[in-house]
C-alpha cells in the first residue's frame, strides 16, 4: 500500500493570493514575478543546453551514464593538441542522433539538459577520486579539510524511485541515500563513478512505500542532512 505524501496541486493564481496572507518566513521572499514576468525576445530561443563536469575515466562515465541511467551519447570531440576529450550525453532516442559530426553538433546544442563529460588525459592513471564533489569533500583539498563547494548534485526524474533503485542496486551503483533514508521520504541520491550526486525524483506525486531497496522501514532513516556539511 502506497502512502501519498505529495501536496495537491494548486493554481498558481491561488497560490498567490494565499501567500499574500501568509506570514513571512524567515529565509523566504516573493518570488512570483520570476514565474509570471513576460518572455523577453532577445533570449526566448536560448537553450539550457549543458552543465559540464570532469571524469578521471570516460569509459566508466560513459558505461554509468549510457548503461545505468538510460542516456546515449549524443555528440563527442577529442583535442588531442590541449589533451582533453568531451563527451555530451543526453536520455535521447538514438534514432535522433544523426551520423556526421555536424549533424551531432546541430542536434547537440540544441538539445535541452546534456551533460557534458571533461577527460583530461591522464587523469585515469591517478590514484582514488580525482574531482571535488563540491559535498563536504576533502578531494583536491591540499591539508585535508571539507571543502563546502557550490556544486551539489545533477537529478533525473523516474516513473517509481523504489523501483529504479532495486535496479541501481542490482547493478551495483553506490548509494548516498536510498528512498527511505534520511528525513525526506520517496527520493534518492546515487553516485556516479567519480562521485558526484545524482538526485532520484519521481515524475508524478511524492509517494513512499514500507521498505526500500537497503530494506530501511519509511519510519526508519537518519534526519535530514544537509549534503554541503
């Protein structure tokens, strides 16, 4: 038995007006006019194409992003001369990537949320973790201490976070958080071969069920923790 604890949805007009009412809280202000404003011409056509971020092995990359989230490899650029290769991955039908290099590109850029994989040659060589997490991570950090960096973690969204988690399991993908851990309910955090945190949210409401994939009870779980600590 499923339990819902996703909110109803509310209009966004009616949203408004009950916030006008409402007692601010501390930390809050009105973000309405970023919801409402106008488009404005000169960047309507813009795309968020891309965020990047560097792997020590782009064959391991490759094999988690392609094989265990369900993406393909959408366009790639190997720069021999400055010693790096990027790869732009992207969950498309492959049927839409077309076979030249400009064609990729074309499709490529214009395709909302790639993400783009930096290879900097070599770097497969080193020992452990390469890259800062930008999580409470002490990579790269030269006497050791945590490093609270901006970054916090990509997210993809499923139709059922506890069943895209048995599979996570299965596969042997390292968990941060699994569905019941921790003080939110229903979402995960997985890792990535070099560690960066990619978020498990559902496509629909908010559900939980009993167990999860680590068998941890929906009562059951630490608190919440804040990942930048």
């Amino acid at each position: 038995q499923l339990s819902n604890t996703h909110r109803p949805f509310v209009p966004l007009r009616d949203y408004m007006a009950a916030q006008e009412d409402a007692p601010t809280q501390p930390g809050s202000f009105d973000v309405s006019q970023y919801m409402t404003k106008a488009q404005d011409p000169a960047t309507k056509d813009f795309v968020m194409q891309q965020v990047m971020i560097r792997c020590k092995d782009p064959r391991a990359s490759l094999d988690f992003y392609c094989n265990t989230l369900g993406f393909n490899l959408v366009m790639y650029r190997e720069f021999p001369k400055w010693s790096f290769n990027v790869y732009f991955v992207s969950p498309m039908d492959p049927s839409r990537i077309p076979g030249t290099p400009e064609e990729q590109w074309a499709v490529c850029m214009n395709t909302p949320g790639c993400i783009e994989l930096t290879w900097n040659y070599g770097s497969e060589e080193e020992e452990g973790r390469v890259y800062n997490t930008g999580n409470s991570d002490t990579t790269g950090v030269s006497d050791g201490t945590k490093c609270r960096g901006g970054f916090g973690h990509l997210g993809i969204t499923v139709p059922d976070v506890y069943e895209a988690c048995e599979r996570f399991q299965e596969l042997g993908v390292e968990f941060h958080k699994t569905p019941n851990g921790g003080g939110m309910k229903g979402l995960a955090f997985v890792k990535d071969p070099d560690g960066y945190l990619i978020e498990i949210l559902p496509q629909g409401p908010m559900i939980t069920k009993p167990v999860d994939c680590a068998g941890v009870q929906v009562d059951g779980g630490a608190g919440y923790k804040d990942n930048s600590k």
